[in-house]
C-alpha cells in the first residue's frame, strides 16, 4: 500500500497550497482551536531505516543514523513509482537550497564574511568523505533493478539537504525519518501553531536503536537542535505507533499554519533549512580569537601577548570551539561574550596590576574570583567572590576601542561592498532569487548585530568620539 500524503488520516481542517514563488504552504480552512488533533501519523508511513526496502543492505554495512537514512531516501528514490512512498516522494524537491548544495564559486561570493563561510566549505568536504567511505563502497552491493547513479555524490549532497531541512526524530526504535505530511508546514520563529507529538516505544525492538552519529550541521553556530521540533511524550493513553499534530493555539480559517524549528537566528536557519527572516532577533555574531591575536599584535609583542592569553586560560576561561577554531559570540542584542571581555581587559591591564593577577591565580582556590578583586579594587566595590562578573566594570575605553578595533574588522570580512551597497541590491533583489536574497538578509543581519556593539560602546564612553561604520556616522 502506497504510503505517500494521499493515505494519511487528516482531517479536512487543512489546505495545501502550493506556488511557484513561495512553494506548499498549510492553511486552515475553518477556525482551529487550542488542542484540536489535526492529524495522526503512523509511524509505518515514516521513511525511516527500519521501514524503508533497504533496510537489510543498510544494516549489513553497518550504517545508522543520518547516514543510513540517506541510504534509504536514495534508494527509495531510485524505485520511482514502485516506491511506497512514491505519491510522497513526488512532493519533494529534488534538493533544498541549502548552501550545502551552492557551488564553491557561490558559497565564496555570497557567504564570504558571514558565520556560515568557513562551515560550508568544512561541511562540503566532510560530506563527500561521507559519500566516498560509506556510500561508494555500497554501489557493488545494490540490487539489479537499483541503478548506481542514483547513489552518486551529486544524489548524495541533494538527499542530505532534503534530511537536513525536514528529518524529524521520531523514536529510539525508529531513529530519525522523513515524515509526510509533517515537513510541509512552514517555520516562523516563536510563532508555532502546530506541535508534532510522539511516544517513545521500545516495543517494535528492545535491543535495536538507532544511535544517529552525524555531522552536526549547526555545532559552529550555536545550535545543537534536532531538525524540527518533535516532542516525546509519555502520556498515558497515547498510541506509540503513531504521531499527532496537534494545535498549540487558535489559527482563524484562512491563516497560514506554523511550525517552528526554535528560536534560531538567521545563520542557523540559511544553513539548515535555506532561508532567512527579516525580522528575526536571534541571530549571533561570531569573533574569532585568531582577530583577537590580530589586534593585540598590533600594540604588543608576541612574548606579551601569549603571556596575557596563557593567564587567561589559567583563569580557567576560553572561548567557544568549533572544528579547531576557537570563536566568541556577539548576543541577539549586541552584547559581546564576557569571555571576550575579560580576555582583552587582562591584555591590556598595566604590568603591575597583571603581575598582581599572576600570582593571585596560584593563591587563589577559585582562579575567576582573582579578575573579581582586581575589579573589586580597582572600582572600590565590595566582592563577593561567588558573584558573576559584570560587564560593565570590563568596559574601560581601552577595551572599548579594543572592541571597535573587532568591530571594524569583522565588517571588512564582508569584502568591499558596504552597508548600504547591500541594502540597494537587497532592494532590487526578489526572493525568488534564493540564493543571493538570503545571504543579502544574513549579511545585513550580520551588519546590524555588529552596528548594535558600537551604539552601545558609545552610549558606555562618549569620549570615544563620532565613529564610521558602513559609511555611516554614529
């Protein structure tokens, strides 16, 4: 029995619209209320390893995860028609434009600067690692009536875009799938109508799980996600073999239906699911620690500077880490990562008071309480020596023009076109140009968070006098 949209048992609360320009959409077609089911799906219905025809050869290899599921997207794929879930299988693209699958050309010229510049160009070559151990070797091991060019590179690239934008996980038997129906709701940050629920069940295997080892896509820009929201419940009652989607609030007839993916900022949203919002707030700015060493070389030796950073280190602090890169974080609201803060104040303490702060660290069983009494004495405070550091007290000119020095220098990473080079081009671009209008979007998203840490230094130093940032004056 066929196992595409066509066999699943929604109710006819919904419509589905798809367009040229902005693809296939839900929407209510009557009012829908707060806890109303509007669909069970079985999990029999799911793409899954455990229920896709290559289930055998993909166990046999010893393949899970992302990895086998890819497998069994590419070999249902190349059955056509003859798939079960051919009739699902035709509503998907045969991609996601995801800049997984941008050329090399394209992620140099649209993602230069952005926190995604690095990551794709890693992601792509692990990938086709990916391909070459454990795929190509499959090819000798396929059925007659499969053909191998259905499991090339190229295929390979296409159904991780399409895993890596729409795969739920569904259970600890089942692992990660593709579920029809589910992954056709589109993404509105902190705006979810439509809640996917599912029980954890043990009872198709007791021993058989699915331990899901892959590439985490996300891990360099903050997000250690699953693909779309996918809550397990254990409520009493419930049945395991399907799953429910359920309204989280009142939608009126007519109105799109939402999912939501959480709350994440425009990078975490191109590089999963390859689009941005215009509005969106969560977006990060990352500074590498290497800009970091660039700044202070400018002022100081490299005996001083890697003396300052060792102290750092030895206070017990250190930045975020990402496939050997080692990176601070600008917050949704422009404040930098108070790692950073603390690393270029203690750069740039006067020798004394940095001598003092050596041999306090081998004092001192609580290594961060030794910056909290130098700060402590510096502005005559009283300390608590289990108190958070504030940022503010890191905030002297010298680390404010440390910061805009960063600044500045993280905008340059966007090559020669400026601000407002890429506000008019955004302006004659339409979405239907994907590529380039999301990573005009995640640009300027990049720019404002950046433009949001020299606001606030100067509204901290007003003797830092008019800066230009973009061609403007601030």
């Amino acid at each position: 029995m066929g196992k595409g949209l066509n066999c699943l048992p929604f109710n006819d609360t919904l419509q589905f619209i798809d367009t040229p320009e902005e693809g296939i959409s839900v929407k209510a077609l009557w009012d829908l209320k707060e806890g109303d089911l509007i669909a069970k799906i079985p999990k029999t219905a799911c793409l899954t390893i455990k229920t896709s025809g290559a289930q055998d050869l993909i166990e046999s290899t010893g393949l899970d995860g992302y990895l086998g599921l890819s497998v069994a997207l590419m070999y249902e794929k190349s059955l056509g028609g003859d798939s079960p879930w051919a009739g699902y299988l035709q509503v998907l693209p045969d991609c996601e434009c995801l800049p997984l699958v941008w050329s090399l050309d394209e992620v140099e010229l649209l993602l230069r600067g952005t926190e995604l510049h690095k990551i794709v160009k890693e992601d792509k070559a692990l990938i086709y690692e990916d391909w070459k151990e454990s795929i190509l070797p499959l090819l000798d091991s396929l059925p007659s009536n499969i053909d191998p060019k259905n499991f090339s590179v190229e295929q390979y690239f296409a159904v991780k875009s399409l895993i890596a934008s729409r795969s739920f996980e569904i259970d600890d038997y089942h692992g990660f799938g593709m579920v029809p129906l589910a992954d056709l709701f589109n993404h509105k940050t902190g705006a979810e109508d439509v809640h996917f629920t599912t029980t954890s069940s043990h009872s198709e295997s007791d021993d058989d799980s699915d331990n899901c080892d892959a590439i985490d896509l996300d891990a360099n820009i903050g997000n250690n996600e699953p693909s779309s929201e996918l809550e397990c419940s254990s409520v009493t009652g419930d049945d395991p073999s399907v799953l429910e989607m359920i309204m989280v609030k009142d939608v009126k007839a007519g109105v799109e239906v939402f999912n939501t993916y959480g709350l994440l900022g425009n990078a975490a949203l191109l590089h999963r699911y390859g689009f941005t919002e215009p509005d969106n707030s969560f977006g990060i700015v990352n500074i590498d620690l290497e800009l970091v060493q660039e700044w202070s070389s400018l002022f100081f030796s490299s005996r001083f500077s890697r003396a300052r950073l060792s102290l750092w280190r030895r206070l017990e602090y250190g930045g975020c880490d990402s496939q050997n890169a080692e990176y601070f974080e600008i917050s949704s609201n422009g404040e930098p990562q108070i790692e950073l803060l603390i690393l270029l104040y203690i750069i740039l303490l006067p020798e004394d008071t940095y001598r003092k702060l050596d041999l306090a660290v081998f004092a001192e069983n609580n290594h961060k309480g030794s910056i909290g009494t130098i700060l402590s004495e510096k502005w005559n405070i009283t300390w608590d020596k289990s108190s958070e550091i504030r940022a503010d007290l890191l905030l002297t000119e010298s680390v404010c023009n440390a910061l805009l020095w960063l600044a500045d220098k993280r905008e340059s990473l966007y090559g020669s076109s400026s601000i407002t080079d890429d506000i008019e081009e955004l302006g004659k671009c339409c979405a239907k140009e994907r590529k380039l209008y999301h990573s005009l979007m995640l640009r300027l998203n990049s720019y404002f968070k950046i433009y949001q840490i020299i606001t606030s230094l100067i509204g901290s130093q007003p003797n830092l006098g008019v800066v230009t940032y973009g061609h403007y004056k601030i």
